[in-house]
C-alpha cells in the first residue's frame, strides 16, 4: 500500500572520509530507489574498494517507514558494529531511497566493538551532514473522458493542482491521462466532477 506522505531523498551523492585512530574512513551515499539499484551501488563500491578490509553498508530502498526495504551488513567486523548502527543513523534521518557504505583501511589499532559502533555511525553522520535532499512526491495516475465542451473547463481546474505529467488523446471525445501529486487527486477529481455537474468520469488508476 502506497503512503499518502512524501518523504526525503539524496539529491546528490556524497563522498567523505575520516581518520580514527590510523584506520582510514571512506563514506559514499546514493540515491537508490529500489533494492536492485542498492545492491548494485553496493558492488560498484566494493570493487572500487577490493582492497579494503571492510565494505560495511546499510539501506532504505523505498519509503523511510518500510521495513522491507532496509538491508545491511558488518562485513567482516564484529557482529552489530558496523552495518546495524549505520542503518540506525539513516533511519534517525528520516530519508528514503538511500545507500550508504562505509569502506575501513584497518591502521594498526583496534578500535573495539564500542569504538566501532561509534566510528562507522559517527562517520555516517558527519557525511549526511553534506547530503542535500528533495522531496519526494507520492504519485498517481488519474485517467479521464470528456467531450471537447469540457476541455477548457478542465484543464484551467488542473492547474491548481501538481500535475506531474499529462497526455490527451483526441478521438471522439478526449481521453484524459494525468500522473500527479497522490495527495490532491481525490480533491482534483471532485472538483471536476463539480464543475461539470457530473458528466465527466476521472478516476484513479488502482493498477
């Protein structure tokens, strides 16, 4: 079920890193709308970074409130010290679509498991401090008939509202096909129907 909410996404990607105690912190951040594009962000960092000890990770891969779109890894580390705490600060964010991994060149001094938790969560942190964001608007698609009488009526209700997208086809009536702001097509669709005095049809697409 789609939420009626927006929410925040990366607007642009972030690269930055951090030395703690010898060891070499590389942060990058991406948008990822879905799983697929998470994990291949994931992989492309990694073999950038074959060289590394670590390639923890962690990710929202849809809406900030869908837990079956998050996924994270330790890899390698000591369990719960690398990938679950910087799943926790992107979660803390509230931002949705988002990849980050965290790379370690080990330098010498063990950080143990609290100062881990702190250096993979710290440095996340600092990185999304850089991280610009954009709203992210749920959509619709509203699909439509009218007869040409109604066309200008119609389309100056439409530019009160957020209109994404819209394509008409012109036979012997006009077939209206709108992607949207999901929030105000409810709002959108009674006013036309209202303006018409019911004798035009929009309806939401439920797929």
């Amino acid at each position: 079920m789609m939420t009626r909410h927006s929410y925040h996404i990366p607007k642009n990607t972030v690269s930055y890193q951090e030395i703690i105690k010898r060891s070499r912190f590389i942060v990058h951040i991406s948008h990822t709308p879905d799983v697929p594009s998470a994990r291949g962000f994931i992989s492309e960092i990694k073999e950038k970074y074959a060289d590394a000890g670590h390639n923890c990770w962690a990710y929202i891969a849809g809406r900030p409130d869908d837990s079956q779109a998050l996924g994270f890894s330790d890899d390698g580390e000591p369990n719960g010290t690398a990938g679950k705490p910087m799943l926790n600060v992107l979660m803390g964010a509230g931002i949705g679509e988002i990849t980050a991994v965290v790379t370690r060149y080990f330098g010498g001094i063990k950080l143990g498991t609290g100062g881990l938790v702190r250096a993979y969560g710290g440095t996340l942190n600092h990185a999304l401090e850089e991280l610009e964001t954009c709203e992210k608007i749920p959509e619709v698609f509203v699909n439509g008939t009218s007869d040409y009488s109604h066309q200008g009526v119609i389309e100056q209700i439409l530019k009160s509202y957020n209109i994404l997208d819209m394509k008409k086809e012109f036979t012997a009536d006009i077939q209206w096909h709108l992607k949207m702001d999901r929030r105000e097509a409810p709002l959108a669709i009674s006013e036309i129907t209202d303006k018409t005095s019911g004798r035009v049809n929009f309806e939401i697409d439920v797929g």
